[in-house]
C-alpha cells in the first residue's frame, strides 16, 4: 500500500482546513509542512502510531515525518464497543502551525480526524 500524504500549506491568511485520514493499520501516512513549521498533536498519538513515544511531533517547512499506524491498534483499543458499532477508531488531531511570528491552529471549521478502519 502506498503512504498517505497529509500536506500543510502554512499560511495565516487562509489558514487552510487540515484533512481527515483514512489509514488501515499497518499503512505509513507521511506529514508534510510548507512554507512554515507545523506541530501535529495526536491525543492518542503514542498509541496508535509505531514510532511515536510522544503524542506531539514537529515538521519544519520544507520537510516530512512518516508514521506506521500499528498494527493492534484495534484490538488494544480502549474504545472497543465504539469500534465494534461503527467498524473504526476516530482520533481527532490538531495542528499549530507557525510561519515567521504568524502561528494559529489548522483545524478548520472542526477538528480533524484519522479514521482507521477495522478491516481493508
């Protein structure tokens, strides 16, 4: 399966909306920031990624970070009747971004979701 691209176009001005995810577990999504730093927070985020041990990670402009969903996160979730009923786990997540001394949060008009689904 190829990576999931989540893209932030940093700009104070449009503060544009950050997108939902669909990953299945198991899948890479790469975060990318342009034209300044964004800062990913994911409340759950050092359990539903592999390689994270922190639920707060840093992109500078110009560059991308790749997190792997794990595997288990279904199983290991605490919200197993939620993901028994709708069939997936939804982490909402937000994203500061910062571009000279402009910073404001990317969320939009809610906040943004990774949607990870039972099965493929």
């Amino acid at each position: 399966m190829s990576p999931k691209p989540v893209d932030i176009h940093v700009d104070p001005e449009t503060k544009p909306r950050v997108p939902m995810i669909v990953a299945f577990p198991g899948e890479e999504v790469i975060f990318a920031s342009h034209n300044g730093d964004s800062t990913f927070f994911f409340p759950e985020g050092n359990q539903i990624f592999e390689e994270s041990e922190s639920v707060v990670f840093l992109v500078e402009s110009g560059n991308s970070v790749s997190r792997q969903i794990k595997t288990g996160v279904i199983d290991d979730s605490d919200n197993k009747e939620t993901v028994a009923r709708r069939g997936a786990l939804f982490v909402e997540y937000a994203v500061h971004c910062t571009q000279g001394d402009e910073t404001y949060f990317a969320e939009g008009n809610s906040a943004p979701k990774i949607i990870i689904p039972r099965f493929p």
